[in-house]
C-alpha cells in the first residue's frame, strides 16, 4: 500500500523518519535546540551556508560537462556566466552578451558581448573565448550542436556570429540553457592548465569566484566584486554536502547551515513548526516518473500496453505527495514536461485506480501480478522510489528498489545499463521540445528506445519557424506519449527546503521553476 496522505511513509522509509525524530531529539536534550542557542552558531556575519543534498562533484564547475540535468547549474550560477541565460526578468535574458540578434531566415544569431566583462583572473571575456567555450563543450547535446552549426564567426573581439545549417527555432534555447555551451571559460587560462587543471582550480565570470573544494565535504566561493551585473551581497558562501535529510536539518536549527535543500516528510512538517526557521516549497521543472526501459522488448512484460497502464493506475501520487512534499507537488499527468515550459500539453489528471490495474494485468495475462525485477532510482529520491514500489506490489507487480548515487545513476541510466524499471527526473532547463529530445525520440541520451511517427513529427517541429504549427506537433507528441503510457508520471516536483533567521532574500523561485537559490549575487543576509 502506498503512503498514507499526511503521514509517515510505510516500511523502511517510516523507521527512517522516525530515527530522524529521535535524533533531533537527542540534539535538543543536549542543549542544541533552536532560539536561544543560534547566538552560538559560528557562522561568520559575512557568510551564507548551504546544507546541499547531493554530493558535489568536479564535474559540476565544468560548463563543457553540463550533462542534461539541472544539478550543474547550482554551482554554474554562482562560478560562470553565459551569454544568455534564465534569469528572474527573462526566461532567455542576455548576460555576457548585451544583445542577441535573429536573421529573418532563422539561420544566423549574432551577439554582442558586454565591454569590460572579465574573469576573475582579470582577463577581458571576448569572442575567442566564446567560441572556444563552444567548441569545447562535450556533453550531451555536442553531436546535436555540432551537426546543425555549420560556422562560428568571430569578426572583432566583443562579436560572435553562429550560422546554422538550416533554420533551427530551439537554437538559443540548446546553446543556453539546455546544455553548457553557452556557458564561457577563459581560452588561455584552460589551454595553460588543461581540462583536469581547470575542474580543480575553475575561473569563470560569474558572480563568485573558486576558493577551496573538500569532494564529499565542501565548496568554499568569494565574491567576485568586479562581477558586471552587481557586487555580490554576501563575501563568502559554503556549500556543505549533508546527504541525510534530519542531519540537514538539525544543521539548520542549530544554525551550522543558513539554507537547506530538499527537506521532506515529517521532516518538513518538523521544519515547518520551528520558531525560527522558514519552509520553503518550490514547484520546479522537476518531473519524476517511472520509464519502462524494456517496453520495446517483446519479450518483456512491459511490452503490453496494458501492463503500463497498470502500473500507472496503481500510483498512489496524491497520498505520496502528502506524505512526502506535504502536497506542494504538482500532479499534472505530463510525465516529462513540466508546467510553465513553453509549448507544454496538458493531459487529463493521471488515476489512481488498483482495481482496474489489478483487471488490465489479468487481461494481459498475469493474473496473479509478475516478479519485474530491479526498479533503479537516484538514492536522493529513494524514497519517492519506496512509495510507488509498495503502490505496485499491492497491485501484484513485485520489484526491488535499487537507489543509487547520483552521478552514477544519471551516468548509468545515460549509458544505457539499466533494464526493467527507472524513476527518471527530468530537471534540465528548456522547453517540451528539449525534454522530448533527451527523453523520447531516438538517439536521446535518456531515450531506451523510440516510436517512428514520434521521431518523425519530432524532426517536423525542430525546423518549423511557424510557431502555432510547431505548437500543434509538439502537442501531438505529447499526447502520443500519454496515450502510449511510455512513462507514468509521478508529479512536478515540489522542492521542499528551509531557510534559517539569517537569510535576507534566499533566492528561492526567482528564476522561474529553477529548485536552488539564485542569482547568488541578489541573495542577502539580514542586517541587524
């Protein structure tokens, strides 16, 4: 059975929560309660710290890595600039460069970088740098960008010119936001210490500049005062990785973390009734749903339609949604695009129905359910994963839940390692028609497997300049995808977080849809 609606989450993930408790418990015993006691915290009156809920890697400062999610950005916002980006005025507003202009024929951009701009080396931001940023940007949309950029023109020192191939309207939002490569390092700087030098000491053009990384501990950055768009208001930000969500959140209430991420459950519920300290939910581009890696396999179970369905029809989403994110998530049936992205479709609500799930297996031939083997998830959402598991063995499907690290399940799931059930969450920034590229057509990074007529209408829509035609297509396709169960959306992610007495302006939700604080420079202490 799932989780009950306003509850604690059955099996492990209740014994997890309520050692939780005790924990807290035993702090407060001990004197470290909140109130009178945050006059000791050690933070410094010029310093914000962040409790992070993943584990940091090199491969986050490294914009030529950015890998199709949104974790990177976290620490891209702070280290690097872009020559656009979203930002809280624009979803593409332009930074590095002060303008950015189409041709009529859609088949060259031109853009103007800021006079002065510099790293924090010193060095003047110029064209070669951008080009050279591109140029070497590897992840997973290069060959993408790679085959529809036919030249990149650098006539003077703050010009850049892009001519493509063939009309491509995504063009800005690709280069931009869906990958790294717009994302600027300095050319003479990575060329004199090369890739590996650079991840461990980075220099961007960013608001904060590199000063100390602990892998596993912590991220030290210093404001960077010479940053074009403001001074910075805070000197010094920590980012501190705590992977338990209660040791996250007894940092917060005894004042070692100013902010901190993704705090769920009675957690949540334990945050939001502390003096002191604010909740902060956040609905963000997150969708979690469940991928049926074997679904082209006709041998699979999971090649029936029917057995989608079924799967689909025994997720419990509004009772793990209470249980977990206190019903803050979105629960809109679109499995991998979320509300607010452009040319969005919304399908009919997603049922919650056992009993006919229970019917579907039967007509499919599994009367009494069938063993489906491994269910792969991010170990940061395990237990969004212990919810549908339970959903699904009440309807007779049995799985065992494999949660694993997230740069190696997204490094793996990438790859195309795993089989049977994966809990994707896709976070990256974009539109519908990035999020069906990585996840649903042929050759995605995220894509197991395709449809012909969806590959199709897919290359229809990316050279269609007619946006109300482009619309059209690109709603066909998500329809296709609902009607197909390729994936049973879970919800739209609610980004449950807390924010101690300290902060000023958090930074939460001012980028639309985005789950972490940003712009770090507009982020503030409190003065006394």
């Amino acid at each position: 059975m799932g989780p009950r609606r306003g509850g604690r989450q059955p099996s492990a993930a209740g014994s997890r929560l309520s050692v939780s408790r005790r924990d807290l418990l035993v702090a407060a015993g001990l004197g470290l309660a909140v109130g009178p006691r945050w006059a000791l915290a050690a933070a410094s009156p010029d310093q914000l710290t962040w409790g992070i809920h993943v584990s940091l890697a090199p491969t986050w400062f490294e914009p030529a890595e950015a890998s199709g999610i949104i974790t990177p950005f976290m620490v891209l916002y702070a280290l690097h600039d872009a020559m656009v980006k979203p930002m809280p005025d624009k979803s593409l507003a332009p930074s590095l460069s002060e303008s950015v202009t189409t041709s009529e024929d859609g088949k060259s951009y031109d853009f103007v970088l800021r006079d002065g701009v510099k790293f924090h080396n010193g060095d003047l931001v110029t064209s070669a740098d951008v080009k050279f940023s591109f140029e070497r940007y590897r992840g997973v949309a290069h060959d993408l960008l790679q085959t529809r950029v036919a030249a990149i023109e650098t006539p003077d020192a703050r010009h850049i010119r892009f001519r493509l191939k063939e009309p491509w309207p995504d063009f800005l939002t690709f280069y931009a936001t869906a990958t790294g490569a717009a994302w600027v390092v300095p050319k003479a700087y990575v060329e004199k210490v090369g890739d590996e030098g650079f991840k461990k000491l980075p220099i961007g053009a960013g608001p904060y500049k590199f000063v100390s990384f602990q892998p596993g501990v912590e991220l030290v950055l210093e404001a960077f005062d010479g940053y074009w768009r403001k001074k910075p208001a805070v000197k010094r930000l920590v980012f501190k990785v705590i992977p338990d969500e209660s040791t996250r959140l007894a940092a917060l209430k005894l004042g070692e973390v100013d902010i901190a991420y993704s705090i769920r459950g009675e957690l949540a519920d334990e945050l939001r009734k502390t003096p002191g300290l604010t909740l902060k939910p956040a609905v963000v581009q997150g969708t979690f749903c469940l991928y049926f890696a074997d679904q082209w396999d006709a041998k699979s179970p999971w090649h029936d339609p029917r057995v989608r369905q079924a799967a689909s029809l025994a997720i419990d989403r509004a009772g793990t949604n209470d249980a977990l994110t206190l019903g803050y998530s979105a629960i809109t049936g679109n499995a991998i695009i979320p509300k607010g992205f452009d040319f969005y479709w919304q399908p009919p609500a997603p049922v919650y129905d056992p009993a006919q799930a229970k019917k579907l297996l039967a007509e499919a031939g599994h009367p009494n359910g069938f063993d489906a083997g491994d269910y792969f998830c991010d170990s940061s959402y395990a237990n969004i994963g212990e919810g549908v598991v339970n959903n699904l063995l009440a309807v007779g499907i049995r799985c065992k839940l494999r949660p694993i690290e997230r740069a190696a399940f997204l490094k793996e799931f990438s790859e195309k390692k795993y089989k049977n059930l994966i809990q994707a969450g896709p976070g990256a920034f974009g539109n519908a028609a990035t999020r069906i590229e990585a996840h649903l057509v042929r050759g995605g990074i995220f894509s197991y497997g395709s449809y012909p007529d969806i590959d199709e209408l897919y290359r229809q829509q990316a050279i269609e300049l007619d946006r109300s035609k482009r619309e059209a297509i690109l709603f066909k396709i998500q329809r296709l995808m609902v009607e197909r169960t390729i994936y049973a959306p879970i919800w739209q992610l609610a980004f449950i977080n807390g924010v101690g007495p300290r902060v000023g302006e958090a930074g939460f939700a001012r980028i639309p849809l985005f789950p972490y604080t940003s712009p770090y420079e507009d982020i503030t202490l409190k003065t006394a």
